[in-house]
C-alpha cells in the first residue's frame, strides 16, 4: 500500500539529512552516532531503528552514497576495530567546483531571487532567497547597476526612501515621527529618538527610544508606513552602545542568558560561522581543540531553541553541546519535535 503524500515528504527530508550527514563525516559513523543526529527519525527499539536505517541504506546507494557495513569487531578502512555498526561511504565524495556563471546568467539569477523574495508569504524562505542574494552580490556587486534587480535587501520601495532621512535624523539628533504598525489593525505615530541602525540578512532596523513607551524598541524599516524628521533635538545617552543590539535569532529574549559550550567538526564550521554572522563578539568565542577536526565554540543566547533548530537542520555540524543542562534541554526539544510531527515508523 503506498504511502501518505505527509510519509513521502518526511522520507525525503530523512534522505537528504542523512546525505548531508555523510558529507559532514567522510570517514564514516556509527549507528549510534546516527540515531544520535536523527533522532526523530529513527526512534524506538534499536535493531528496527537499524532495519529501518539499512532500507534508506538502499535508497541512499540509488543517490550515489554507497555505504559499507562493518559490524562490531571488524577491521575498518582506517586498521581499527568497529565498535558497533559503522557505516563508511565506500567512495570519496566529489565536490562541485566553484560556480561560475556568465554575466547573463548571474542577471537572471539576480531578477529570480528579487521576484521570490518580494512575492513569498513565508519569512522563512523569504530569509533564504535574502541569504542566496547576499553571496550572489558579494561576488558581483555590479548586478545592481546591470538593471537585473534595485535592491535585494527591500521588501518595498519605501525601504529605499526611509533609510536616508533617518540615517540623518541619528546623525543630528533630531526627534522622528513614525507611523509604524500596531499589534491590532492600523497604524499609529510613535516619537522615536534614533540610537542607531541595525541588519540581519539584509533585513535592516531602527533602533530608537520610544518616548510612548519609555524604552529602546526596534522598528523594522521595510514596516514604516512614513517618516517625518523634525526639528526637535535630543540628547544623547552616553550609556548606549549600538554594538549590543542585533537581529540575530539567538539574542532574541525567550530564555534567560544561557552559555553553551559546542564542539564542532571542522567540516561544519563554514555552515556554524554563517549561522553566527550578526552576533556581536562578545557573544561568541572559539577555542582551540587537541583534535584538530574539532573546533571549540562558546555562546551565550537569550534563544536557545534557534541553536537547536540550527542543530536539528544540519546534523553532524556540532558533535557535542554542553553543559548536561543544555543536553538535557537539547533531547526535549528533539522529543517534542517528534511528539509533534509523529514519530517516524
């Protein structure tokens, strides 16, 4: 009996997070080191979770991943014993060479992005295509003179319009009129005294005093319905620092500050360093390692579910998270992602 469309689509994300999974861990893994990455997918008792994990064996060799067992006690590739099942890609992986495009194909590419990131409904993606547009611009910014695109980071034409006179409006301590959104239908005048500007991902933020509400609070450009410079000026407040401020998902406060300690293979520090752009140094540490295909990470996030989500996303980047809080915490996560969605048969 064929599978539910919800089966199918839960198989090929299975697939593919093995694959990536692999391609993090060349020389091989265990079982258990699997279980412990997919948890989710492959939960329950051991051996079915192995069955289970042999069939997407088979799938994964029609992919072009063709992994060799070696149960426990048997000489690996490498002259140690197996402790456990081990599975090892029998061929090394080929990466593909730097993608070079004609001037007429990174136009195309540029004006595809633009359209997709100003017409998805979903931030998530739309976050996506930003990311994609970013590292298309930074090797060739001239696309944006070529006509192909106007800007990748505006959501709306009044991003454009309302970024100068506030950069203005900071540099000269002059008091803003904004008409911003409410949380309820329509739209109010909030008087803001502008501290700074702020991106994440192209996505740029005033970060101002609200005088209604007697407290910093972000105001996301592409959001403002209109802006009005006037003449009153302000004082500046010596205690602020733009440098604490940031978008990044894992300063948002859900958590209190929590410090986690990672170890990282050193073939997923690229995909780490991405994820932590934006996040002011302090908050991030690197640390030496004896191993050398380890890298030591501190972070201290107000959001640790973004790090899990992270986590959950590209499994074989972190290969360790502590401190046995932070597991713990990490396992729960995994468990309710599983008790949502349903737990993989």
């Amino acid at each position: 009996m064929p599978g539910t469309r919800e089966e199918g689509m839960a198989k090929m994300e299975r697939l593919g997070c093995l694959y990536l999974t692999f391609l993090n861990h060349p020389n091989g893994l265990s079982f258990s080191k699997i279980r412990d990455n997919l948890a989710p997918a492959y939960s329950g008792d051991p051996e079915s979770a192995r069955r289970k994990f042999e069939r997407d064996k088979d799938e994964l060799r029609l992919l072009g991943l063709d992994l060799e067992h070696f149960p426990d006690g048997q000489a690996l590739p490498n002259g140690n014993l197996a402790r456990g099942h081990i599975y090892v890609p029998r061929n090394e992986f080929e990466k593909l060479p730097d993608l070079k495009m004609s001037a007429e194909e990174a136009s195309a590419l540029s004006a595809v992005l633009l359209y997709a990131i100003e017409n998805t409904k979903d931030e998530r993606n739309a976050e996506l295509y930003r990311s994609a547009a970013t590292k298309l611009l930074y090797r060739d910014p001239s696309l944006l003179s070529r006509g192909s695109s106007q800007d990748f980071w505006a959501p709306s034409e009044s991003f454009v319009d309302h970024l100068a006179p506030i950069r203005s409006a900071i540099r000269k301590r002059l008091l803003l009129e904004i008409e911003y959104p409410d949380k309820e239908l329509g739209s109010s005048i909030r008087l803001v005294e502008g501290r700074g500007l702020i991106s994440h991902r192209g996505r740029w933020c005033l970060v101002g005093f609200a005088r209604d509400a007697n407290a910093i609070r972000y105001f996301y450009l592409d959001r403002i319905v209109s802006v009005n410079v006037t003449k009153t000026q302000f004082r500046a407040d010596p205690r602020f620092n733009i440098k604490e401020h940031t978008l990044h998902p894992l300063t948002l406060s859900i958590h209190e500050a929590a410090v986690i300690d990672l170890l990282l293979h050193e073939e997923g520090k690229e995909a780490m360093v991405d994820f932590l752009s934006g996040i002011p140094d302090n908050r991030v540490k690197f640390g030496n390692e004896k191993n050398a295909a380890r890298i030591q990470l501190r972070i201290k996030t107000t959001n640790k579910e973004a790090l899990f989500s992270f986590m959950f996303r590209n499994p074989g980047v972190v290969v360790q998270i502590g401190p046995e809080d932070i597991r713990k915490d990490y396992l729960n996560y995994i468990a309710r992602i599983r008790s949502q969605y349903g737990a993989n048969p």
